[in-house]
C-alpha cells in the first residue's frame, strides 16, 4: 500500500522580488488534468508554473476515485512517458460482466487489437496515476511545482492575467500570459471570474465507495456490476480490482438511507460481508460517500483563462468519463497553446479547443445520463417500467441482454463541429481507412 507522498514547500521567488516577465503559462490545481497539461506543455518547451494548495498528491487520503484508464489515455500517457508505471502498477482487463438478479446474464469482452499498444483498460487508483505524472514533471527543467500555493484571486489584465496566491510564508502576487484553470468541480478560478457552468441535471442516486483488501478468497480480474444484488438490498453494486491486491466496491445506497449511518465502520463492514461471503476476510483500505451530476461550462475559454477537466465540465462516473475526459482536455490544448506561445499561430487556434473539448463533454454527459437513467430511474414512471422488464428479459432474451445499460466505455472523441475541420463531410478523430 503506497504511502503518500509529501512535497516541500519552497520559497517562490515573487516573495522577494517581483517578475521581470509574466509566466508564459501558470496552471491552478496539481490534479490529474493539470498535471497532465504541465507535463505536455514543458514537453514541447514551454515554461509552465503549478500552483496546488495541498502537498501531496490525491484527495482525503488514499481515496481511489478515478481508477479506469482508457487506451486513448493510455496512448496519451505513452508519448508523456508514464504508461508503462500505469500499466505496470495497474490491473489490465477487458472483460467485464452484468448481473440480474445475483445471476450473470451478459458480458462484453473488448476486442483484441494487436496493431495497437494499449488494448483494453488499465484500473489504477488516481493517487499512484498522480504520483507518476509529478515524478515525470520534477525531471523537467522547464516545469515548476509550487505546493502550499492556494490561488486567492485570479485578475485579468488585457494580455496578462495577475493571481494572488498565498503560502506559508505570506502572500504574493504574479503574472501570466496564460492560466489554465486545472482546480476541479468548484474551481476558485472559475468562481473568481464570476462564471457559472450550466447544470443539465442533479440526481437523488447516492453511493459509497469501500475500498477493500480481501484476506481470503479469489476474485477473477473482471468487471463485474450487479444491477439489484441481493447482498446490497437490490440495488447496485460494482466490482474493481485495482492495485495493491485492492477491490474497489460501489455500493448503490437506498433513497432514504442515512448516508451518516452508512458510513460507520459497522455498517460498511456489514455490507462489504454480505458480498463477499462468509469465510472471507477483508480490511477497509479507504471508504467515502458520493453523487453525482452533469454540468458544463458555456465557453471553455475566458479571455486568457482556459478551463480543464472537471473546471470545465462534470459527468457521472458511469464509462470511467471523467478522468478520461480531462486527461484528453489537456492533450487537446497542449500542441495548440505550445504552438501559439512559440509563434507558430495566432490565438484563435486556442478557441477550437473550446468547440472540440464541449463536443466531447456534452457527448460525454449524453452517454452517461443514459446509463445513470438506467442503473437509477427513480421508483415510478416508464424508466422503471421499462429498465424492470429489461432485466427480467434479460437471462432469456439476448436482445434485451444488450439494451442493459451500466456505462458504455468511453472512447475517443469525434469533433464535426471542429472550426480546423474543412469540408462537408470532414470528421476530426475519424480514424483513417487502413
């Protein structure tokens, strides 16, 4: 079991002296898609600073949160360097199954590809993903990591933007030509800015992570999802295996169950045994309670401010969609900001980033409101007619087998709407004949 790591805090030199200079590009938030975005951008030579609040890497301890990784951003990690510790640390799959009524009624086995070098998923808990990209970013000269460095207030100035920033030792304020607001869900930047996302949805559906090490028994290396498993009172439930022999457990709670109860030590350990069968035994490795909604910023640019990753848009879980998506936010713009900073373009490429990375994320949120509407229609109405007589179909009918909807997987966007596509029938992300 890793142990976190803890990063020093160093003295920024904007507390002795002010910029002769502004950053070309300063990043808000050491997460997933601004590191990734860091790591792309020093790559193609670029001077990036990154300013994260905390010191280490992941959220509320070894909390697995995002942990299926997609064979696009397995190619993107490839060209950055960090594929082979992912997949080498990580669990490979690409078989995954359904159960109806604690009874397996279909499956779906992702087709071997030989001409490509990631075939399938990748399951890693984010924290050692994390791990692996600031390791890569301390070996850039170009890069550099200041922790303990909350962003206070966030000013743009015609070509600049200026950000307070605060530390240990007192605050301070710098400049950038860029900012990429990398801060997640309730990004500072974006609050600063005075920009609020559209929000397509909210949903009652409630869950609880249980990160568990099992110290007995052996479970297959599949994805398994219960649609009304018995040991969870019918309702849902989703199987992992990630690394450091850890089963990651989602379990679908009740509308009116209490999430404060939920999460005791007793409750949870009483839920994980009803699945995991007697003679079994497990130790918590991490738990936490979750929901989940769809959200999506208008405009992904704001003068000099771009927004990555779940700053820009937010989208269930269901497909692993979210870390994908804003791992693929920061591929997207790498090469075209790197572009424009070494002359080589004018800033309007910056705004097909904006169209291509909205397409995705709208895209992304369609296919999982269709799963979540699914594995959670509510108690009433046709969604729950109709999601109910699928499931009885379903260990008959292999017709209705396929109609079960518990993530369609995602995979790499499609852009025609792209203002770099020309032609009527150009499609961006189409993959070439042959």
């Amino acid at each position: 079991m890793l142990e976190l790591p803890v990063y020093p805090y160093r003295r920024p030199a904007e507390l002795d002296h002010p910029l002769d200079a502004p950053h070309p590009v300063v990043v808000v938030g050491a997460g997933l898609s601004g590191l990734t975005a860091a790591l792309d951008l020093a790559r193609r030579g670029v001077r990036v600073v990154v300013l994260d609040d905390d010191n280490t890497v992941g959220v509320r301890g070894l909390a697995s949160r995002g942990m299926v990784w997609a064979q696009r951003t397995l190619d993107i990690f490839e060209r950055l360097g960090v594929a082979e510790q992912v997949t080498g640390k990580g669990v490979r799959w690409n078989l995954g199954r359904v159960l109806c009524r604690d009874q397996a009624v279909t499956s779906f086995q992702l087709q071997d590809q030989p001409d490509v070098r990631h075939n399938g998923f990748a399951n890693l808990q984010q924290y050692y993903v994390e791990k692996f990209l600031v390791e890569a970013l301390q070996r850039e000269p170009l890069a550099e990591l200041r922790w303990l460095n909350p962003v206070k207030a966030v000013r743009p100035q015609g070509d600049i933007v200026e950000l307070a920033v605060g530390t240990p030792e007192g605050d301070y304020r710098t400049r950038a030509q860029w900012v990429l607001a990398c801060d997640g869900a309730n990004s500072g930047v974006r609050a600063a800015l005075g920009i609020a996302p559209q929000v397509h949805d909210r949903t009652e559906d409630r869950w609880i992570i249980i990160d568990v090490i099992l110290r007995g028994g052996e479970w297959p290396e599949e994805r398994w999802t219960w649609l009304d498993a018995t040991a969870n009172g019918g309702r849902a439930v989703w199987r992992h295996k990630m690394a450091d022999d850890t089963w990651r457990l989602d379990f679908q709670l009740a509308p009116d169950e209490d999430t404060a109860i939920a999460t005791t030590e007793a409750a949870m350990r009483a839920r994980v045994a009803k699945l995991v069968g007697d003679g079994v035994s497990f130790d918590i490795a991490w738990s936490g309670a979750w929901g989940y909604r769809h959200e999506c910023l208008e405009r992904l640019r704001s003068g000099r401010v771009l927004f990555v990753g779940d700053a820009a848009h937010l989208v269930a879980p269901f497909g692993a969609r979210g870390g994908n998506g804003g791992i693929q936010d920061a591929d997207n713009l790498g090469w075209k900001l790197a572009l424009h900073l070494h002359g080589h373009a004018g800033d309007a490429l910056l705004d097909s980033y904006g169209h291509e990375r909205k397409h995705a994320a709208q895209e992304n949120i369609r296919q999982a409101r269709r799963s979540s509407r699914f594995v959670y229609p509510g108690a009433q109405g046709s969604a729950a007619l109709w999601r109910s007589a699928i499931i009885a179909l379903a260990p008959t009918h292999d017709w209705a087998a396929r109609m079960i909807n518990t993530g369609r997987l995602c995979t790499p966007a499609i852009y025609p709407a792209s203002p770099l596509v020309r032609g009527d029938h150009a499609l961006a992300g189409v993959a070439l004949p042959n």
